[in-house]
C-alpha cells in the first residue's frame, strides 16, 4: 500500500484527504469518467495476479518522489542493440504494471468515497461557523466603545480612594502583629522557665511564620535572626531535658520533651542524642560512685583522683569499701537501666494510643507517612540501644570486678559480691534478653580461682576436725533439718526427709514478677543486700542434748488400743526400718517389741550427728549459695561438694571399718586372760565363705576411687606406686588419722561401738541430707554434666549405709567368745547310745554371751540411740558368726551317732528357742545354714555326692568331715576317695 501510494505522488495523484486540504471550500471534486472506470474494470480481476505484478515492480520507482521514470527507463533499460520484439514485450510488462497500479488507486478511491463526502459536508459546516463568529465579534466591538464613551473620571477617582484605603487597614494590622512579634521573646522567655517546651516552640514557629510573611519591612530581618537564636537556645535547653530523663525518668517530662522534638521535625534526632545521653550517664554515673569511695578512703581532697581513668581508679577501693561500693554502683546503674526501660514503655504506650486514636486529618497521607517512618526508626534504635546499654553497663562493673583482689575475701563477703553481681546479671537477661556473657566471663575466672583456695582449705579444715572428732552425739533437736540451717535459707521452705508428708504444709504457687515489674514504682533491687549482711543465727541444737525425757515418755507409752498408735508413730517405724511407704497399722506389740530393739533411746527419730557433720552440713549449704548464685560454675562446686561426701566417707571407713577387715586368727587368749583384754577375732573366712562379703564390690570401687582422686598417699607414706606430680598433690588431701581419745580396743564399751554408732549413722545421716537435696542440686547441673550427679549418688551417697556391715563386723566378732564354744564343743561327746532330753552346756554358755551383749548393748544406748537397722546388722552378725561357730564345731566331731545327730538338732534348736526371746530380728540369720548341714549326716553315698556339689557355702574341712564322719563306718575306701576328690576339686578355684 505504501508503494502504490508513493508511486501516486510522482505521477501527481492525492489521497482524498490531501485533495480536500488542497481543495478551496468551493471547489467542485472531479470523479473518474464511466470510459476509464469500465477500463479499469477491464484489468485482470485476479488480486494475487494483480499482488504479483505490483510486486515485480522494481523498487527504484518507489526511492523518491524527484525520480524521472522516463530518463530511467531510456538509460538503463535499453539494450545498446535495439530489437523492436523485446521493446514491445517489455513494453507490455510495463503498461500491464501501469494498469496494475491504476486499478489498484481506483479501488482506494473507491473505497475511500464515503470518507471524501462526510469531509466535505464538515467543511461546509466549518465555513457557516466562521461566519456566525465574525458577525458576533463586530458586535461585541461596537458594544465596548459605547462603554467606553459612556465612563467618567470622577467614577474611576472613587475606585482608586477605596483602594488606598484597604491598603492602609491592612497595613495597620501588619504593624499591630509586628509590634506583638517584638514583644514575644519575654513570653518565650517564661515558659522556657516554666519547663513549658511544646509550648515555647509552638509560640517561636508561629512568629517565624508570621516573619517570613513580613518580610519585606527591614525591621523583619533582624527580628528573624532573634527568633533562630531564640529557637537555637530552646534546642539546647531541651537536650538538657532529654538527658535528665537517663537518670530519673518522668512521664509528664518526657512527655514534654518528645512533643517538643515533634514540633520540630527531629524526633529521630531527639532518639540519637537520648542514647548518646544514656552512654555518657552511665560513665559519669560509676565514674561519681566510685570516686566518692576512694576519696573517703583517701581522707583527702587530692584532685589526681579526678583526673584518673575509670580503670585506675577502682583499683584504688579498698577491701572494706568494696562491697559497699559495688552495691551503691548496681543501685545506680540499675536506675540508668529501670530509666531506659520506662522510656520503651512510655513510647509502646504512645504508639498504641495513636493506632488507636487516629488524627482527624487522615487525608494527610504525607504526614502519616512520616510519622510511619519516625515510629519505625525509634522503635528499632531503642531495641537495638538495649543491648548497648546493657554492654556498656557490663564493661564497667567488669572494670570494677578486675580492680580488685578478691582472693582473700572472707566467704560470707565473696557471696554477697556474688548475690550482687548475680543480682545484676538477672537485671541484665530481663533488661534485653540477653547472657550476661562479659559478667559471667569475669566472675566465672575470679569464682573458680577463689572457690579452689577455699575448698582446699575446707578440706584441710576438714581433716583437721576428723582428727580431732572424739565422736560424740551432737545434741540436736528432735525435728532437725538442714532446713532450719542459716546456710540454705536460699532453697525457701522445703520439706525435710524426717517429715511426713502428710505434716507438710501446702505452699501456694505465686506468679513470681520480673525485677523490673516489682520495682516499677520505686524500691531497688541491691538494696537487699544490706539485710542480707546482717549476722544471723539459727537453733538447732537441744537445750539438754536430747529434748526432754518427757518426750520419749509420750512416744513410748503403753497404748490401750491399736486405734490409739499416733500415725507419726506408725511413719516413724515403718521409715527407720525399712525406708518403706508406711503401712497400714501397727500394733502395740510390735511398738513393745521395737522400744526392746531400738534400746529405749529412739526420742522420735533424733537425727544422730557430731560437731564435723554439722560443719560438713554447713559446708555444703554454703557451696550450693555459690551454685545458686552462679549456675556457671555449678560443675566445679557440685564436683567439691561430693569431694566433701567422699572425704568424710573415707574418714569413717578408715577409722572403722578399713583395719578390722585385716584381723587373722593367731594364738588364742589364755584361760586366765584377764577381763576386757584383748579378745581373738574369729576367722573371717567363717562369714565370708557363705558368699556374703563384708565390702560390696561397688563399695570397693567407690573408696578406691576416693584414695586414688583424693587421699594423698604420699604424704602418709602409704604410696607404693609412681610419685604424683605436685599440681595433682596439690588437688588431693592427706588421709585422715584417728583421734587418741577414741578407744576401740575396750569390751565393756563394746570395743567403741558408742563412737562407732555415731560416726556411721552420721554419715548415713550425711547421705539421706544428700538425697534430700538431689533435686535441688540437679536443677543447678548443667544438662551436659548431670550423668556425673547422677553417678556420684548411685556409686558413693547410696553406698553410705553399706558400711554398717564392716565396721559393725568387729564388734560382734569380739563381743562373743566364739573360740571358748569351740571348746566346750569339742568336749561333748557325740557317739551317744541313747536320745538325750537334755541340751549341752555350750549352748547355755552361747546364750549367755548374747544375754551379756544384749545388756551392754543397752548400756551403750544409754550414751547414744541405736537405731534399728544398726541393732539388726550387729545381731545379724552375732548371730552368723554363731551359727558358723556352730557348724565349724560339728565339724571337729571325730565320732557321731546317729543319737548324737539328734543331739545337735536339740542343741540348735534350743539354741534358736532363746534366742528369738533376745532378738526381734527375722527369720534368724544363717539358720538353714546349720540345720542343712545337721541333716546332711543321715544323706547317703550318692545323696552326698550331690551335696557336695550343690552346697559350696561349706569349707573344705567341713565337708570332709561329712564324709569321713557321717559316711565313714559303712563305705569303702574308694567310694571316700572318690567323694574326697570331688570336695578337693571344688575347693582347687578358691587356692
């Protein structure tokens, strides 16, 4: 289409709108006459033949409109040899694509026939408008000269005089407000002393407003200047403001001060300098504190002080102004904080007053755009200015804490800087969330360090009080527990494990508030430190060791009726036997029988400890205020605190029980030894062939633990092995040395079964203390570190009470004349004819010996209370060793009858009919022990083969004496050997 229309302009045809244009309005427009539209309806009507010879057609007729076809055609196109044939032909192409492109301009006149008429209707209309309007214009030009002509001068004076006159009222009002600009500096002046800022700025915008309207009088100029001095100096006043709010925060101040920051425009600004107020307050704050006490230190005015840095000069505090010192600094520095917290409080508030309560002009979209933005910004500086602050406030306590030695410390003191500095860690995580990691960083290094000095020297205190322990009872009260110690006021009320829980009063759960929240109105959280100074005093022990006889009376009283048994009694019972839930009822006899047992002395559960047990108590109430002040270092104190455990273990095992395990049987006392000498232990190999060791092997495990970690071997002279190096020495303690004045060697105190009761139930005492407080010390372990709580109380506190049986072991075994009733055993005469009716003087003899033990057992309760598992352990081994005694006597019969066989069932029999009568203790100890081996006399060849094997609780002489005896007389020689080498072959593992 664009060919065709560029080949139209050079043969001088226009589109129809182009001939209108060109066209005058009367102008006739010429339509194509009937011979030239019949010829172009002639042409091929075919339009993709009609496209094809438009396409052929070359492109240089279409390149320009000054294009000559005519001279092209001649130039270019004719052969230098004319032939009239291809002249014609190519004379054909060219009128073909002449025709072409006529036809196809007749088709766009054609089409555009519709456009050209509406065209030219418009034009028509067009010329009749500008018609209408010249006639309006001419009239409108006579008009205004009428108009003109009709005025006068005088009408157009009046006009101008009103005009001058409105000029001049307004020009007295503009003087009238300069006048009142003139005088605003004094009003300024007032509420700038009136606090009154908003107010102040307010009234300065407005006059520069109204300024800048006038200023095109020259007295204007310099009232401009004033009222930007004048502004210049309200900025500076309220940056005064904005910075007393760091210190002491007032909400109708600061509120004050924000609305002026508003009105200004700089309210990010105003966030900016609050912080930079808050960081130079806290330095100017603890810079003032701790010169004011190192000026009073120094007695003097010497201004060097002043000039030091803050670092220098805490090393200038002394040991006795520390504490006070550093409390007075947490008192200010937490008034810093509680201000930066009130002003997040204050802001969180006004923005949710203004969410709440929007501005009446919303439309304003600008302003609450900015506003938005202003929010936004203060929000995120004062979050982040949290964490700065609190950083801040860390660097320069931590200045303080490493300005000082506090090695030498009194512990009492180094707790209370603990409490402190814990006190403010606390503050630290409620203020932004935040570990206390530069505080606890400095604290935990100066808390170890200290803590090691101390515990060594605890431990070497505690050595000391071991060695010169006579163990004697520490007079107590009835209801002792370590609750009522000074050392664990820190825990609050807790129960104690002697309490029946039905006696424990319930505690009700209070929403505990965060410091900020209960010192929101006033009060300060270091202030209770003063208190916490104060010497305080707690009574625990009794007025006349025991509480008062008028008491056992009432617990020990004859009852009429089961119904009438306190149930505390019942709780008691059934805890101190068993440690079981307690039962349902109990009745009198079994209270009758328990007073027989527990040796009048039970005064309602005494707790049974000394001086050391006490101070070790003590000890570790005041480590757990060292771990509940500073989780950090729990580990190391938790890790002291069974060193503690183990030490005074250790103490009381080699006091009692370490060297009566190695008594061996040598040459036996005379017959005319004299009394209360030196008595024989029997073999020990009597009680352990049962199987049933002393030492159990965790206990074993336990105290061998204790002396290669703890006991310095070295410095006793007991080491053997490679020397430690000085570092691991310095870590340990010598072991411990019985005291002088402690006698184990007497038997009318039952070999010092008196200090004895009172070292180990003191001990068991110290591990139920322990359990009790297991709870309490595994929520201070860290989560990583608790598997070594949890094995300390399964390998050592729960061992405690295994020592009962060693150390118990060598009273019993030289309370009783075992060897004496060997004697008179081997003086019966066994191969009898007839069945005796009678029993044998040994048992009455053995009998005797119990009834002696059993009275000095009641002459030892007399000095202290023997409980009742202490009473079943000695009788248990009284009795064992009887029984084995007994057994070991049948083994040295030469010759039995079968009438002897059932003399020595009489003889036990007996033996046991008395002996319930002394002892509560069931079933008897080791009774089927004795009795089976009575029985395996009447067993047969083959029977005895089976006893032999199955029964190896029996020594090697005993079962020979069953064959050489009880076999003997009616079995061949090889049928013995044979029953001999099965008994040497059991015994071949144990050489």
């Amino acid at each position: 289409m664009q060919k065709i229309k560029s080949l139209m302009a050079r043969q001088g045809l226009k589109s129809p709108q182009e001939s209108v244009v060109d066209m005058s309005p009367v102008e006739s427009f010429r339509t194509p006459s009937k011979e030239e539209l019949r010829e172009l309806r002639e042409q091929p009507t075919d339009p993709q033949a009609e496209q094809e010879i438009i396409d052929r057609i070359e492109e240089v007729y279409f390149s320009s409109d000054s294009f000559d076809m005519v001279q092209y055609e001649l130039e270019q196109r004719l052969p230098p040899d004319l032939n009239l044939l291809e002249l014609e032909e190519y004379r054909d192409k060219l009128k073909r694509q002449q025709a072409a492109v006529s036809k196809r301009v007749a088709d766009l006149i054609l089409e555009k026939q519709p456009s050209y008429v509406k065209e030219l209707e418009r034009v028509t209309s067009l010329q009749t408008n500008l018609q209408l309007a010249a006639v309006i214009c001419t009239n409108a030009r006579r008009q205004l000269r009428s108009a003109k002509e009709g005025f006068t001068e005088a009408s157009l004076g009046l006009l101008a005089n009103q005009r001058r006159r409105q000029l001049l009222t307004g020009l007295l009002k503009s003087l009238r407000t300069i006048k009142t600009l003139q005088r605003t500096d004094v009003r300024l002046s007032e509420m700038l002393e009136e606090e009154d800022y908003p107010g102040a700025i307010q009234l300065c915008l407005e006059c520069q407003k109204a300024a800048s309207t006038f200023k095109h009088y020259n007295c204007i100029s310099e009232l401009n200047s004033k009222l930007q001095d004048t502004l210049e100096q309200i900025e500076e006043q309220l940056d005064v403001a904005l910075s007393k709010t760091c210190k002491h925060f007032d909400v109708s101040h600061y509120t004050k001060v924000q609305l002026a920051y508003k009105l200004l425009g700089k309210t990010q600004t105003a966030m900016d300098q609050l912080h930079m107020h808050f960081t130079q307050a806290i330095h100017n704050t603890v810079f003032q504190v701790v010169l004011g006490y190192v000026e009073l230190c120094a007695g003097n005015a010497d201004t060097k002080f002043q000039k030091m840095q803050y670092k220098d000069l805490c090393t200038h505090i002394t040991t006795d102004s520390y504490i006070p010192c550093l409390t007075d600094l947490c008192k200010a520095l937490w008034e810093v904080m509680l201000s930066y917290h009130l002003t997040m409080l204050w802001h969180d508030e006004h923005y949710k007053e203004e969410e709440a309560t929007p501005g009446a002009d919303d439309s304003s979209a600008e302003g609450s755009d900015e506003s938005t933005v202003d929010r936004n910004y203060v929000k995120k500086k004062l979050e982040h200015g949290l964490t700065r602050i609190w950083q801040d406030v860390q660097l320069k306590v931590k200045a303080y804490l490493l300005g000082t030695d506090v090695s030498n410390f009194k512990y009492d003191d180094f707790i209370v800087v603990l409490d402190v500095i814990s006190r403010l860690m606390q503050v630290g995580e409620e203020f932004c969330g935040s570990k206390s990691e530069v505080l606890q960083e400095s604290i935990k290094r100066q808390s170890v360090n200290y803590f090691k000095n101390y515990h060594r020297t605890r431990l070497e205190e505690l050595r000391m009080f071991l060695e010169n322990e006579t163990w004697e009872l520490c007079p107590v009260k009835y209801n002792f527990s370590i609750a009522q110690l000074q050392e664990f006021n820190f825990m609050g009320q807790c129960r104690s494990p002697s309490v029946s829980p039905s006696r424990q009063l319930e505690s009700t759960e209070l929403v505990e508030l965060s410091l900020f929240e209960q010192y929101l109105q006033g009060g300060n959280p270091f202030e209770m430190q003063i208190d916490n100074k104060e010497e305080e005093t707690d009574d625990v022990l009794a007025s006349n060791g025991y509480e008062s006889d008028e008491l056992e009376k009432s617990v020990y009283q004859d009852y009429d009726s089961d119904s009438d048994v306190p149930e505390e009694l019942k709780q008691d019972y059934v805890d101190e036997q068993t440690g079981d839930a307690p039962v349902k009822s109990v009745s009198r006899e079994t209270l009758r029988s328990r007073k027989r047992s527990d040796y009048n002395l039970n005064r309602a559960n005494a707790p049974i400890l000394t001086n050391t047990t006490l101070n070790v108590i003590r000890l570790v109430g005041k480590y757990m205020q060292m771990m509940n002040i500073l989780k950090p270092i729990a580990f190391d104190v938790i890790h002291c605190v069974s060193q503690l455990f183990d030490y005074y273990l250790y103490a009381v095992y080699t006091f009692f029980g370490r060297n009566d395990m190695h008594f061996q049987s040598a040459s036996l006392p005379s017959q005319g030894s004299q009394p209360g000498a030196s008595r024989q232990v029997v073999p020990i190999y009597w009680y352990e062939s049962s199987g049933l060791g002393l030492i159990s092997s965790r206990l074993r495990t336990t105290l061998s633990r204790i002396q290669e970690s703890l006991i310095d071997v070295e410095a006793g002279g007991e080491n053997t092995g490679p020397h430690a190096s000085p570092e691991d020495r310095r870590e340990k303690v010598p072991s411990p040395h019985l005291s002088q004045l402690v006698v184990l060697t007497a038997s009318d105190t039952l070999y010092g079964l008196a200090e004895r009761v009172v070292a180990t139930e003191s001990l068991v005492f110290l591990a139920e203390q322990f359990e009790f407080l297991h709870l309490h010390l595994d929520t201070m372990m860290p989560s990583a570190k608790k598997p070594f709580l949890q094995q300390f109380y399964s390998q050592t506190v729960s061992t405690a009470s295994e020592l009962r049986k060693p150390i118990y072991w060598i009273v019993a075994a030289k309370a009783i004349d075992y060897e004496q009733m060997l004697l008179l055993m081997a003086g019966v005469k066994w191969d009898i004819k007839e069945i005796m009716s009678q029993h044998n003087v040994y048992v009455d003899v053995l009998l005797k010996e119990f009834e002696k033990f059993n009275q000095r057992l009641g002459d030892v309760s007399k000095i202290v209370r023997i409980p009742l598992p202490v009473s079943n352990v000695l009788w248990e081994h009284c009795i064992r060793l009887a029984n084995r005694t007994l057994v070991e006597g049948y083994a040295n019969v030469k010759k039995c009858s079968n009438e002897g066989r059932a003399l020595m069932q009489l003889d036990f029999q007996q033996f046991l009919m008395k002996l319930e009568k002394l002892t509560d203790l069931r079933p008897i100890p080791d009774k089927e022990f004795v009795e089976t081996y009575i029985k395996a006399y009447y067993l047969t060849e083959n029977d005895m083969e089976q006893f032999i094997k199955n029964h190896r609780e029996y020594s090697m002489k005993q079962l020979t004496n069953l064959v050489n005896v009880c076999l003997g007389s009616h079995i061949n020689k090889k049928a013995r050997q044979k029953l001999l080498a099965a008994i040497d072959d059991i015994d071949r593992p144990k050489r």
